[in-house]
C-alpha cells in the first residue's frame, strides 16, 4: 500500500509521522474522507473546498490544493481497486509537548482502504449526548472526533450503524458520521447547517437533486417521520429501518427510494475524469 506524506508517494510501512505532531497530541487537524471507484474520486473539489474551509477555521494555513490534487491521483494510480476509501488529513505539523502550534509547517497525509458497497438499509439510534451548534468547531471537519467514537460505539451495542444527536437546544441535528432526513407528511426534511450539522456533500446534492427542504426540526420528529434515511460519502442515501426500538415498515418507503435512484443517476457525472 503506497501513501503520500508531505510531498512524497510513500509504502505505508515505512512512512512515519512524528509522535509531537499536534495533530495527534491535541487532535489539531481536519480531514476529508471521498469515494473512489475504480481510480476517480467523487466530488473532489466540493472535497477540497470543504478541507480548506475547515482548515481555516482552525486557524491552519490553507492547503496546498495542486499537491493535494496530485497526491490524490497518485495513491490512487499506485493502489488500483474497485471501491476505495481515499482518506485526506491536514494537522498542525510538529511541535515540543504542552506548546503551541510550531512553525514547521503542517504534515499532509493521504491514504486509501479498499471498501465495500455499504447496505441500502440500516438501523439508528439517538443518544443523550448533544452537538453545540455554536462551538468554535462548529461545521468543520476536523480530527477531534471522540464524541463521534463514544456516540457510534453506543449504536454498535445496539446493532446500529449509526448515532443521531440533537443539538444543545434540543433540535435534530445529524449523526456521527452522516446528516439525516426525514419524510413527514409526504415531504423531505433536512436539519439546516444551523443546527450544527455539518455541511454535508452528500447532503447538499441530496438537497438540490431530490428537493429537500432545510427545517428545524426536534427530535421527537424521528418518532413520527414517515421515512427517514441518512447522507453520507460512504452512505450515499441509506434508508433507516428502525430508530431507536422503532420500526419503519417497508423500508425504503417511496420518497426514500426516489432519493436513491436519483442519487444514483445524477452521482454518475462527478466523479473526477483525470
Ligand atoms: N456529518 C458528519 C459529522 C460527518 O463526519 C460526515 C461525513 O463524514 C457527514 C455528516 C456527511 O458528509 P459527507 O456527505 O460529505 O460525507
């Protein structure tokens, strides 16, 4: 498995990243997570858009995009398959214990794990845990991932694949690793970016292909939405079966299956045609 670290396609082996890097110390980084098949990565720039907006939102320096452009292709011309994982994350770079952000410069890495189709449908729980629509990480795709660690291991006891929070105001807000939508009355819901959530690509091509609207919602909404399924690179459109002790007969239900043909056919152009 070949990687790239800072400028250079590396074996993943050897490739080594220091153990003061701030990135790992005090989770001083952001990442992007994209959707390869067969060598071509889905919605690369809304990917590399998000990655430095969230870069700088914690006060890093911009990405270089054309090296990150380059690393892409090349880990993924030096590891051919057919549904892969392409893992881009973006840190603070090295710095002495217990000080701030050094000035060597940050550390890029880019990696790629082979995957699998993941299933059309799915279990979900809620957890009693919030998301603060109004922390300073609010939105941004960083490393300081642990709520979403704690909240997913909550769902696996469950046998669930994934965790819904509301946010500190009690409002539907999205899952550890996807956004969520909700049919109720015959129409597609979606929490807005205010609520917390973050902005989703997934979910903004949800949005726009499938008509759905942004509204606030609780989240006693779950327990009477028609429908309900999740967005996310990995995800695509997931139907829910069953929220929390819930179950959604028929799962996907019309407006669900609608949003995952659609997803299907329009997804086909983004794909990058390097
Ligand atoms: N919300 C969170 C917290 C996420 O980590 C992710 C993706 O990893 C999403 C939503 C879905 O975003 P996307 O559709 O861009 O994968």
């Amino acid at each position: 498995m070949k990687i790239w670290l800072n400028g250079k396609l590396q074996d993943a082996e050897g490739a080594r990243v220091s153990v003061f890097d701030h990135g790992l110390t005090v989770g001083d980084g952001v990442f992007e997570t994209i959707k390869a098949e067969r060598g071509r990565a889905f919605a690369l720039t809304r990917h590399l858009e998000r990655l430095t907006t969230s870069a700088r939102g914690l006060g890093l320096p911009d990405p270089d995009l054309d090296e990150v452009r380059r690393g892409c292709a090349a880990v993924l011309d030096a590891n051919p398959m057919a549904l892969g994982r392409l893992r881009l994350t973006y840190t603070g770079g090295v710095s002495p214990l217990g000080s701030d952000r050094g000035d060597a410069g940050p550390t890029l890495v880019i990696a790629l794990s082979e995957t699998t189709r993941r299933p059309d449908t799915t279990a979900a729980v809620t957890v009693p845990w919030t998301r603060n629509e109004r922390g300073a990480l609010t939105g941004l795709k960083t490393t300081s991932y642990g709520e979403n660690v704690v909240a997913l291991a909550r769902a696996r006891e469950r046998d669930a694949s994934e965790a819904l929070f509301a946010n500190t105001v009690g409002a539907l807000c999205e899952g550890t690793g996807s956004n969520v939508f909700v049919v109720l009355d015959g129409e597609l819901h979606t929490p807005p970016l205010h609520s917390g959530c973050l902005a989703g690509i997934t979910r903004a091509l949800t949005i726009s292909w499938a008509g759905a609207k942004e509204t606030d919602l609780p989240l006693d909404a779950l327990e009477r939405a028609e429908e309900i399924f999740l967005t996310s690179t990995l995800r695509d459109v997931q139907a829910v079966t069953r929220i929390d002790d819930r179950q959604l007969a028929d799962a996907p239900g019309p407006v669900t299956a609608d949003a995952m043909r659609i997803f299907d056919e329009q997804s086909a152009a983004d794909f990058d045609p390097r």
